[in-house]
C-alpha cells in the first residue's frame, strides 16, 4: 500500500492547520495578553526597588530576601493557613451532605439547587456588603438570631478573636454552591446496581455511602478540594470589603498583605517578590495534596 502524501492532500493538510490556528489566534492573543506576559512583568519587577513613578534601583534578589525575613509576611501565610484549614474542610463536608440531601427525590430540588448557587455566581462585593450588616454586633440578624436563642453574641468583624472564623462563615456559605453541582453531577454518576448490591447484602445507609458512594466521588471531591484551597490562599475581596485586614491585622492573609504593598505603600517591586511567593507556596501544596490524596482517589 502506498503511503505517499500526494500534492493535493498536503495543501489540505496545511489549509486545516492555518484555519486551525487563526481560530484559536484571538483566544491564545487574550491569554497571552492577560496571564503570560503580566506574569513576565512581575517576575522583572521583583528584582527592582520601585514605586512604577520614580526611579527604580535594581536590587536582584533583596526583595525576596525581605521577604523571607519579614515577620508581617510570615504572619499573613500562617492567617492564610488558618483561613484555609478552617474553611476547606467545613466547605466539602457541608456541600456534600448537602449534595445527598438535594440527590433525593424531594420537593423543589430545582429551587434548591439554584438556591445554593446563587451565592456563588454572585459578585463577592455585593454579597460581602450583605454580610457587613449581618455581622453588625449592634443591629445584625445574626447576633439578633444569637440573642433570640439566649446564645451569647459576639463582636464578630470587630474582635480579632471571631474576626476570622466570621471570615470563614461567610466564605463558606458563599462558595458551597460550586461544589454542591459538582458533587451532584458526581453521585448521579453512581452505578444504582452497585447501591442495589450493598442494600441486598443488608449494609446500612452509612456503610453504603462510606464504601461504594464515597470511593465512586473521590474523584470530584479531590477536584473540589484543590480548587477551594488554591481560592482559599488566594483570598483577598472579603478580606478588602469585611475588614481591611483587621482588626490589628486579624484577618491580614497574604493576598492582601500583597495588595496593601502594592497599593498602600507602592512597594511594586517587594509585591511582586510576594506575588511569586504565594504562587510557589500554592504549587507546593498541591503537589503536597497530589502525593498524599491524590493515590487514595478511586479512578472506576
């Protein structure tokens, strides 16, 4: 059989491979645009001593050196920490319990999905403003709910003891919508003849979910996890709009330690030394996750 490509057929193959790439040249043109070249940008920036208005003094490795000695920097990864440790597990857990519930046959799952999904789809401002006025310590529904159940009320935004677990409240009611569709998506996907089988050799319904139900959506919630932790370290908006960083730094994660260097001080250059620190601190600990979680996933 002869394989020789004649004439006709290489021009084909070269007309399918430039339409192919004028096609995808406007798309590659915004990426490269908004996310390569930004991130060229930054990695430039951080070897000088600059305010973008006035002179910049190359200082090569000085502003990552500061940064690694800078106790404010170190404070604002272990808040960070705090925030993701508190959030991300309590986000899964309350999302998928959820996902169960909504996977029944009840009565207006369609109201109830889109219930739980508005809050994510809508602009983290809009809602944080919302919040503001429902963590008022003096006329805020949440301690007018405490004090209705004779709990005690708290400070909450403005005492640095409850200032991040009120961060993490909000976070997590605004974000459980994300993972409620896909934990959804995921249990739709179990084989029923796989729950049959359990059910006939008399497992309850907590050893159905723990052995065939939970190994079957290990996938998605490994998914679910890494993308709430790279959020999570990456958290800045309800940060800007809740508590500017307080009370007396309480609520300060990196994401806006970095914004108040930029912004606040004009110290682009340490900013962007920040910017690449936070990016190595979440590729270390999603190839962190990758190693320890990553071969528990079940792949049927």
């Amino acid at each position: 059989m002869d394989n020789k490509v004649t004439p006709a057929r290489r021009k084909q193959v070269i007309r399918d491979n430039v339409a192919g790439w004028l096609f995808t040249f406007p798309s590659t043109l915004v990426l490269f645009a908004f996310t390569f070249l930004p991130a060229f940008i930054v990695v430039g920036l951080s070897l000088f001593d600059t305010n973008l208005v006035g002179q910049s003094d190359f200082v090569g490795l000085g502003n990552f050196r500061q940064m690694l000695t800078s106790g404010d920097f170190w404070g604002s990864v272990l808040r960070t920490l705090y925030f993701t440790l508190g959030s991300v597990p309590v986000a899964v857990a309350v999302s998928l319990l959820i996902a169960v519930l909504l996977n029944a046959k009840v009565r207006g799952r369609t109201f109830w999905r889109m219930g739980f999904f508005i809050p994510y789809i809508t602009p983290l401002v809009a809602t944080s403003i919302i919040w503001l006025y429902i963590f008022n310590p003096d006329y805020g529904m949440l301690n007018a709910a405490l004090h209705f159940l004779g709990l005690p009320v708290s400070r909450w935004l403005t005492d640095t003891v409850s200032a991040m677990p009120a961060m993490i409240l909000y976070s997590t009611w605004h974000d459980i919508g994300f993972a409620v569709i896909i934990f959804m998506a995921a249990l739709s996907k179990v084989p029923t003849e796989l729950l049959e089988a359990a059910q006939i050799d008399g497992a309850s319904g907590w050893k159905t979910f723990w052995h065939v139900t939970w190994p079957m959506i290990s996938p998605s919630t490994y998914f679910v996890v890494i993308i709430y932790t790279i959020s999570a370290f990456k958290m800045f908006t309800q940060v800007a709009v809740l508590t500017q960083g307080g009370p007396v730094d309480a609520t300060t994660t990196t994401g806006y330690y970095l914004y108040q260097q930029a912004f606040g001080q004009m110290h682009f250059g340490y900013a962007s030394a920040v910017s690449i620190g936070l990016f190595v601190i979440i590729f270390l600990l999603t190839v962190l996750q990758r190693r320890v979680t990553g071969r528990k996933v079940f792949y049927g």
